[in-house]
C-alpha cells in the first residue's frame, strides 16, 4: 500500500464518522397552561408589564440592601456547597473531554532493541548466530472509526451531562443567593421579634411593680398581683426563646456566608433592611423553560436521545485501524539509512451476529428516554406550582398586612382603655391581661407578615430563575 493515501484514508473516515443514528430531538409540548393562574388571590400580571421580570435582573439589581449585598457576595465566594457545585462541573467536563477524544486517534512513537543468541541446533545454518533487531515507528493503534455514530453519540451525551451539571451549578448559585437572603430577612424579623418581647417584659415589670404597692397597700387583691407576675414570667420565657432563636439564625447565616458575617453587615431590625425589586412573572408561563433546573432536565432528556443512538450503533459492524509507519534495522547505526523504512496497515471489522446484550441496551435506552422524559415534564409541572404559590402570596400578602395593621391598631386602644378603666377601679384586671396579651400577638403576627411579604418577593425571584 502507497502510504500516500494513508493520511486521505484517515480524514475520509473521520467526514465518514459523522452521522449518529439518534433519533431526532424535538422539545416535548410544557405539560402545564400556557398562561398564569387568575383569580382573587392573583394580582394581574399584565398590569406590571413594564416591571422586571426575574431572569432579566442580577441578584445585585434585585437585593438593593448593600449590607445584605456584601453578605451574598461572602456567601458565592465562601460557601462549600457551592464550591463542590463547581467542582463538580469541573469534574464532568473532563469526562467530557476524555469521551470526545474518543473520535481521534491516539498517535504514539515506539522504540525498541532485541537481541537474541540462536543456537546451533535451531539456526538454519548449523551454526549459532546473534540477531540484533532496532527500530522506531510512529503510528495508531486501534482506532475505531466511528462510521455508524456509536462513538459520537457516547460523545453528544457525555455533553449533555457536562452542560446538565453546568445548570445545576447555576440552579446551586440562586438556590444559595435565596438561602442567603431568606436566613438574613428571618434573622431580621426574630431580632424585631426580641426587641418586642424585651420591651414587652419591661411594661409587664412595670405594670407588676405598680400592682405589687397598691397590693401592699390593700388597694389590690393577690390575684391581680399572680396574674401580673405570670404576665412577667411569661414574658422572660420570649426573652429567652427569641435570644435563642435570634443565636441559631446568626450560625445558619454563618454557615450559609461560609464564615463569621461581621456585625456591622447584620441586619438591626425587620425595618432596617431595604425591601428588594418588585419583579413579574410576565405574560406566559413559557420563561420557566429557561430556569436551571428544566434547562437541566432538558439537557438529561438530550442525552438519552444520544444514547439512544449508541445502542442502535452496537448492531452494526465496528471498524477499527491499526497502523504505523517508521524504521528499522538490523545496527542501530543502520537505522536511519536509505531503505529501512517499513509501515504496516491492519484494519479491523467486528460484525454482531448474535448478542443479546445488544437488544437489552436498546430497551433500557428506550425506558431510560421515557424516564427522563417523565422527569422534565415533572420538573415543568413543580415550577409552575411553585412560581403559581409565590403569585398567590404577593397577591394577598398586602391586604393581610394591612388587616393585621388595622388589627394592632385596635387591640392597642383596647389596652388602652382597659387600663385606664382598671386604674380607676372601673373594671378588673382580667380585662387588662386579656388585652396584654391580644397586643403581643398581633404585633408578632404583623412582623411575621411583613417578613412573609419579603420573602415572597425572593421566593418569586428564586423560582422564576433569578439572574445571577
């Protein structure tokens, strides 16, 4: 064989190699309605079409709190999860690269030296003799050239995993961005939440001490006196609770931020944070095919595709190459001389005739696109319920907010009253506890709105496929 057609054999086989037998992907139809649920819980979104939708803004355009800012940015740059997220996607696109590689041949150069003493009784001439063999060759070693698609099928899914991991990555990053901003807004609102129980224990004291020198005096019974002293008892058990809970959401913050936050970044109260965008979910439920996590399913659902047309490929023959080119010698001074050279060429054809492994591939492939496929349209399905939950809160929120304003409000004219009544000898304190009490609760039940509402916005953010 000329060895000038050897280089034509290879780049012919390589254009010959490019076909796959996968089928043919077309994104399936979203299992879930083409527009947002309507409703009295759902605000309209075609009246917030000129306000930023999700995926348009940056997490710094959408959390304008620069102390909150700073603490997300610790957490992308600290956090361990994140960095074994990105790992991870390191990890996969070398796997990637070895699986390309796949569809080139591996070129390599040998050396070699042999010598061997024949004896006389084994030499043909009667006589023993030292053979001396040296050599050096450049060539391919078994490639198989890939004219069915078997290789570059393998190659499209192993691509597909890299990009799948890829937007795991980013689902990883708004997953954490939330985490961040959910942890800071709680710690926000259980803070508020201590300084009300504090300043609820201070009026209680107050309110015993005064009991306790009208008690002493006879101008009150022991019972009022008992009822203002659990008031004061009841009061030093939030002061504890909320000193614990305001500890455990400064450790979550940590562990979230991937070291100690400073506490000049952490947040005083529920007021002090500055609320984030207003966003919308625009007119179509279509932008959720853009969120990390179906981008990523759609990815595994390609892959299959693709494996799909690697084990169509295993019925068919493989052909593979071995050769090589180079030179030898019987002196290793003789070795680069005028005709020493030598090449051999050794294609391969390996032709299935019966396997049943063969025909069992093929079925899982095709019970492996089914699966996959499942799972995307499951995947849309979970986003549409999660973004619909997040339009029913932020369509509600306000006006439970402003019912539970409207509440505090009332309840505090009723202490009021109550008070005054009971200091005048009007009424007991029975009514003055009563209205203590409904007081406390509404004012804690308007914080945890307000924290609701807030995190109703990041919630809205973070399942629309916030920007990052």
């Amino acid at each position: 064989m000329n060895r000038k057609w050897l280089p034509i054999l290879i780049v012919s086989a390589f254009f010959l190699g490019s076909c796959t037998l996968a089928p043919e992907y077309t994104r399936p139809a979203a299992p879930v309605p083409s527009d947002w649920p309507t409703g009295a819980a759902y605000k309209d979104t075609r009246a917030a079409a000129d306000v930023p939708k999700g995926p348009e803004l940056k997490w710094r355009e959408f959390f304008t709190d620069e102390r909150l800012q700073r603490v997300i940015e610790t957490a992308l740059n600290n956090n361990r999860d994140l960095r074994l997220a990105a790992l991870h996607v390191e990890k996969v696109r070398a796997l990637y690269g070895i699986q390309r590689a796949e569809l080139f041949p591996a070129v390599g150069a040998a050396g070699g030296m042999a010598k061997e003493r024949v004896p006389a009784d084994l030499s043909s001439t009667g006589k023993s003799r030292i053979s001396e063999k040296d050599s050096v060759s450049l060539g391919i070693t078994s490639w198989e050239i890939d004219f069915f698609g078997r290789i570059r099928s393998l190659k499209d899914q192993a691509l597909e995993e890299y990009l799948a991991t890829e937007q795991a990555h980013r689902g990883a990053q708004i997953m954490l961005v939330s985490a961040v901003a959910n942890a800071y807004l709680t710690l926000a609102a259980d803070r508020e939440n201590l300084d009300l129980v504090t300043s609820t224990l201070e009026t209680q004291q107050t309110t015993y001490a005064l009991i306790q020198r009208l008690f002493d005096v006879g101008f009150a019974t022991e019972l009022d006196l008992r009822r203002a002293q659990t008031q004061v008892e009841a009061a030093r058990s939030y002061v504890a609770r909320y000193t614990q809970l305001t500890a455990q959401d400064q450790n979550a913050l940590n562990l979230l931020a991937g070291s100690t936050v400073p506490e000049d970044l952490l947040p005083v109260t529920l007021s002090s944070v500055t609320p984030p965008t207003e966003i919308s979910p625009g007119l179509s439920s279509e932008m959720l095919l853009n969120r990390p996590d179906i981008l990523q399913a759609e990815h595994r659902l390609r892959g299959a595709y693709a494996f799909m047309g690697a084990a169509r490929a295993a019925f068919f023959p493989r052909i593979s190459l071995t050769t090589s080119v180079g030179t030898a010698s019987a002196e290793l001074s003789g070795l680069f001389s005028t005709g020493s050279a030598t090449w051999n060429f050794i294609p391969q054809i390996t032709m299935p005739i019966f396997d049943a492994r063969t025909w069992a591939a093929l079925r899982v492939s095709k019970a492996e696109r089914k699966i996959v496929l499942t799972q995307y349209e499951r995947a849309i399905q979970e986003a549409f319920r999660e973004v619909a939950d997040a339009l029913a809160v932020r369509g509600t929120v306000d006006q439970q907010i402003s019912a539970q304003q409207s509440l505090v409000d009332a309840v505090a004219e009723t202490y009021r009253l109550s008070n005054m009544r009971y200091e005048k000898g009007i009424d007991s304190y029975l009514s003055v506890l009563d209205a203590q009490r409904s007081l406390y609760g509404a004012r804690q039940g308007l914080i945890s709105l307000r924290l609701a509402k807030l995190a109703s916005h990041v919630r809205l953010y973070t399942v629309l496929g916030g920007g990052e």
